[in-house]
C-alpha cells in the first residue's frame, strides 16, 4: 500500500538555522502530497500542500517541491524561529470511492527551535 | 467561528464504559474523518464518512461505530473501553475528493481519550 517516511527526530535547531525536514512516498498514481503542522495542545493544521509533480508549495516561508523522480517532498525553511517548534507531518492523499479521500501521514518529525 | 469542533476536550473514564465523541463542521463540507493519534503521534484514518456515508473503515474493532445524523456532524461511539484505546482522536473535514484533486482536510482540536 501506499505509505510515507520521514526524517525521524527530535530535530533540535537555534533561532535563524536553516531547516530541511525529509520525506519521502511510495504510491501508485499521482497522489497529492501535504505538510501539516501540530503546534502543542492543538490539531493538526495545513502547512502547505502541492497537487502534482513539480509544483511547489510554499507557506509562512515554507517551502517543498513535489519531486516525482525522487519520490520526495522535502520540506524547507530558510530561517527559523522560535514559534515553528511544533510535530511536522508529511502526508500523501490516497483517493477512495465516492468522495473521501485518506491520507497517509508519516511518523512526524518534533522540532525544537532554540533561542 | 470554530470551523471543526470536537467535544468533550478530555476525556478519563474506566475500562469497560462506554462513551462518545462528537464532532462537528461548519464549513458546509461534505466528508468527514476520524483519525486516532497514538502516543508516539503516529496518526491513522479510522473512518470517513461523505454525505452521511460510510466510505472508509479501516479495520477498527467493531466496539468502534461512527454515526452521522447529517453531514455536518460525525459522533464516535465506543463500547467496552480497554486500555489500548487511549489516544488523541481527530476529527476532519474536506470536500469531496473531484476530478482528482485531493482536498485540505481541516482537523478538530483533539479528545485526548485516557482509559483506567
């Protein structure tokens, strides 16, 4: 089946470091492929997301490229601060039948920004 | 507005109770998910539900039943709690998934489920 793996953690950076978190998918078709963000206490919210291959998704100075060669959607920031400390989650979209759609999440990476 | 919202935010109970989660949208969307967060915040679909359909269940002990009075709203009912059900439980909501473009789903805040 379909499935995603990330970078596994904790990542723990200072203040103004530059961050790649790494995911990468097995699927059959194109699915979409997302980041979701789950900041302490709270649920999981949309980060960026990219539909198909080469787009790039970007968000609050996030950035990932929906690389179909590699089967990757690593994920970027030039500079981080101190409230991006949260679960970062990659996800793929795998269509079912009459309307819904699952999505497949990787194991989430924890990072830490230091000031 | 809170566009998903779950109730109750916590909730602690005993092995063997039964007990409910609701969840509501009001983002006019037509499918509805519930997810379960283990403690090592690895995340799973349960279920997903379009226009009070059942469309997706993924292998969940039957003492798990998802109930959709209409659209806007997706109930999680569980019977004889055991310990292994503890977990964060989520609840989403997207539009149908088109032409093959997969849609946002939008998550609730979370019920942090703790079984004793």
């Amino acid at each position: 089946g379909n499935s995603v793996t990330q970078m596994e953690g904790p990542v723990t950076l200072s203040e103004e470091a530059f961050l790649t978190i790494n995911c990468t998918y097995t699927a059959t078709g194109y699915p979409s492929l997302f980041w979701y963000v789950q900041y302490p206490g709270e649920g999981l919210q949309l980060l960026l997301k990219a539909t198909k291959a080469d787009d790039k998704g970007s968000n609050k100075g996030f950035e990932a490229t929906y690389r179909k060669e590699t089967t990757s959607f690593h994920l970027e920031k030039g500079s981080v601060q101190v409230s991006d400390s949260a679960v970062y989650f990659c996800a793929l979209s795998d269509h079912m039948d009459r309307g819904a759609q699952k999505l497949v999440f990787g194991q989430g990476t924890r990072l830490t920004i230091n000031p | 507005d809170t566009a998903v919202s779950q109730t109750p935010k916590y909730l602690v109970t005993q092995m063997g109770n039964d007990k409910s989660i609701k969840c509501e949208q009001n983002l006019g969307h037509d499918t509805m998910y519930w997810y379960k967060q283990d403690s090592k915040k690895f995340l799973k679909i349960m279920f997903s539900y379009n226009n009070k359909e059942l469309i997706i269940n993924e292998t969940v002990p039957n003492r798990f039943s998802p109930k959709s009075p209409d659209k806007a709203h997706l109930n999680l009912h569980i019977n004889s709690l055991e310990l292994g059900d503890s977990a964060v439980y989520f609840c989403a909501s997207s539009q149908e998934f088109l032409a093959g473009v997969a849609d946002t789903q939008y998550f609730g805040p979370g019920t942090r489920l703790t079984v004793l």
